[in-house]
C-alpha cells in the first residue's frame, strides 16, 4: 500500500499545481478567472484522492485487487429493476460517510459490489426491498496507477 500512496500523493500534488498554476495564469491576464467546470472536476478530483489516501490507513489489504471490485475502484453499473446506470467509487467508511459517486465498503452497496467483476449480478439489500445490479465495467486503483500483476499490491 506504501506505493499506492505515494502514486496517490503524487497525483495530488500535480492537480494541486496544475489548478495553481491555471488561476495565476488566470490573474494574470487580467482578472479573478471564473470557476468553470474543468476547475470544479480538479477540484472533485483532488477530494477524492485526498479521501483515498486518508482511506489507505482504514482500508483492509484484502479489499484491494487489481482485477475486481475493491477499495478506491469505480464501478461502472445499471440497476436491472429501474434500468438506471450509474458509476460509483469505492470508499473507505460506513453508510453515514456517503458523498454523491462515493460509496462506502461498509454500506451495503459497498458489500455487494466488493469483489465483483464486469458481468457480475450482485443484489443489494435495501430497506426498500433487494435491488439487483449489473456490473459493467471495473475500473480498480492499481490499474488507474498503471500498477498491474495478478494479485494484490504490496502490503507494506
């Protein structure tokens, strides 16, 4: 995990900067740059990583794979009931810690979607009655990190 974290960092670091470095450019051609949406997805961007790191010291090892559903991975799903689709990024947490596209492990979409691969079916139980998903597409952060191998990350 020692190297998830300093990926994680770095990529922080350079939005940081790349963001910085815009509103100077910014001012510096006259004026208080409005904030458009490209600066407000950095500025999600830059929430998420920081979450993801801080997640890092809670997240258990064996929720991080790079070849299924697990910590910091999005999932790309529909709900097969409503037809709805969707994407949401696995967080550390329980179910009061939800932030809109971030899912906590601990609630129970976290559970269901945990360790699911494209293709997968989970059902989640909701006070409403079971919903049952499809998972279209994972997207897990080692391979964001250009970290790939078969098997989990170094655990250190």
């Amino acid at each position: 995990m020692a190297e998830i974290r300093t990926r994680l960092g770095r990529e922080l670091e350079e939005l940081a900067n790349e963001m910085m470095l815009g509103r100077l450019a910014g001012r510096a051609a006259g004026g208080e740059p409005e904030e458009a949406d490209c600066d407000r997805a950095v500025h999600r961007r830059i929430g998420l990583l920081g979450q993801l790191i801080a997640g890092l010291e809670t997240a258990e090892a064996g929720t991080l794979w790079d070849d299924r559903a697990g910590y910091g991975s999005t999932v790309f799903l529909r709900d097969l009931d409503s037809g709805q689709e969707t994407f949401c990024t696995l967080v550390a947490g329980g179910a009061a810690d939800e932030e809109p596209g971030r899912v906590p492990l601990g609630s129970p979409l976290g559970r269901a979607l945990l360790g699911c691969r494209a293709g997968d079916e989970p059902v989640v139980r909701t006070r409403a009655g079971p919903r049952r998903l499809r998972v279209f597409a994972v997207h897990t952060l080692p391979r964001s990190l250009g970290m790939t191998g078969g098997g989990p990350p170094d655990a250190a």
